[in-house]
C-alpha cells in the first residue's frame, strides 16, 4: 500500500480542487491519501463526491498553533468534523487569515515590493487565504524564484514580512483532537528552514499530553534530521508517518513522494473514534 497523510487543496492553499487531488492521487498510484487543508474541512465532501475507485480518503486537518512564541502545526486526522469546540476554534483561525494576509502585504510595500491586495486575492481564489498565497505572488513579481525560497526569507518566522496570527496552544489542540475523536501528529516538526522549531523536551511535553504521533518523512527534514526523528519516537512511544505535503503546482513535492507504512496507518484508524477512512466507489 502507498499512503499520503498529508496534502492540501484550494479548500487552504494548494492549487489543485478536491476532486482533482484525488484523482491525481488514485493516478500516481496511492491507495490511501489525507486531506488535510489548513483550518479547515470545506474540501472533504467534494474529495468524498469524487474519489475514485481503489483509493481511501482519510479525512484531516491541519491546525495552525504556537508554543513559546513558535509557530507549529498539528495534523488531525478522522475527527469529527461537526464537534462543536473544535469547529469553533478553527473558525477562528479562519477569520483571522485575512486581517493576517493583509498586515503581511502591508509590510512587504513598506519594503519596497510592488505586490498587493488584489494580486493575493486573485492568487488565493476561494481559498483560505495564506502565506502561500503571497509566496506565489511575489514569485509572480520575481522577487524570489520559488514559494520555498519566500518562506525561507521575507515570510519566515523571524522575517522581516513576517505577521503573527491567532493560533492554538497545541496542548489545547490535542484536547480539542482528542476530545472530537481524532487522532494527533506534529507535522514536520524540525523543519528548521520554515523557521525556529520547538526543542524536543517540549515534543516529550506533547507527546505526554496524548499525542500520537511525528511526522517524519518530509521534504523539509534531511536524512540525519529524520534520523534523530526516529530515535525520539522510539524513545516517546511515538508513531512515525511520512507525507508528501502536496500543495499542487505551488510547491516542488509531488504525491506520494514521501508515504507511510501500512502498519502505522492501522494503528491511526484503530484509535480515531471521530471518523471513518472513505472507501472510493468510482465518484
């Protein structure tokens, strides 16, 4: 089996619909993938409509949150989506992006850089509008070459462009997880490019907390860093996941260039309690 746990849509900020992921998914060969948009679960019902046959959506999210003024993400996976503390709390999140996206822009005039409101609107569609977003519209002025090599720089955590935004304590948001009947994986937990990176006493924290899981194989951790990675799970009774990160044309990862071991994927849907894994009938 290959499976994806981790990729996104227009519903955040990738570039491909929900339909359109997962009939890419089911075409580069996955049997399994997660949906997991920022914040937010508007893109599963669309993924459900037209999953193909042979392929398994697993319903996810991935929610923003900050430790000791670092910036994390958690992955939540088959939770149920209509709980009503958590879905508060990622509307929250939600409408914070804007006032957000704005202040970032702002800032980047004040550097001199000729991109605006209207080019990020465009860009981010219906989407949840982000950092991605504005990575790709300065990648359209030419101010960087790549959407990486924006959050690398002017939109990384300690950059000059750089604007916080209401997010999750993550102890909180493992409550919250838990709490809707899902399951929790700290998505790419040193990946040291995006930014300052929480120390590992505070992953032993979480994972004491009720978190299940790290996410290991990723594009943003080199081999001695998902090394290290797999030493600290062993050691926390942790599970280990790998994923693409998929955002479409946005970002170099491709589908399933990073995957999961069945095992692993066993254990995740024998403790979620909040959702199924959808089997594809052909949408």
């Amino acid at each position: 089996m290959r499976i994806d746990l981790h990729t996104h849509s227009t519903a955040s900020d990738g570039t491909d619909t929900p339909a359109e992921l997962v009939r890419n998914a089911a075409a580069c060969g996955l049997d399994v993938v997660a949906l997991t948009d920022h914040d937010t679960v508007a893109g599963h019902a669309a993924a459900r409509a037209a999953l193909p046959e042979g392929l398994t959506l697993v319903t996810g999210a991935e929610l923003s949150c900050r430790l000791d003024g670092v910036s994390l993400h958690m992955l939540a996976y088959l939770f149920d989506p209509e709980e009503p503390e958590l879905a508060r709390e990622r509307e929250l999140v939600r409408d914070d992006r804007v006032p957000r996206a704005r202040g970032i822009v702002a800032k980047l005039q004040d550097l001199g850089i000729p991109v605006t409101w209207e080019q990020v609107a465009r860009i981010a569609g219906d989407g949840a509008v982000g950092r991605p977003h504005i990575a790709t519209a300065l990648v359209e002025l030419g101010v960087v070459g790549s959407v990486n090599d924006a959050f690398t720089s002017l939109l990384a955590t300690d950059g000059p462009a750089y604007v916080e935004k209401h997010e999750l304590d993550p102890f909180e948001a493992l409550r919250l997880i838990k709490g809707a009947g899902g399951v929790a994986v700290f998505a790419h937990p040193l990946a040291v490019k995006r930014g300052r990176c929480l120390p590992e006493s505070a992953i032993a924290a979480l994972a004491a907390a009720g978190l299940d899981g790290i996410e290991v194989d990723h594009m943003d951790h080199d081999a001695p860093t998902r090394a290290r990675l797999r030493g600290t799970a062993a050691d926390l009774g942790l599970l280990t996941t790998g994923s693409s990160d998929y955002h479409g044309s946005r970002k170099t990862c491709r589908l399933g260039e990073y995957t999961t071991d069945p095992e692993i994927y066993g254990e995740i849907v024998r403790r979620a309690t909040g959702a199924f894994p959808v089997p594809g009938a052909g949408g």
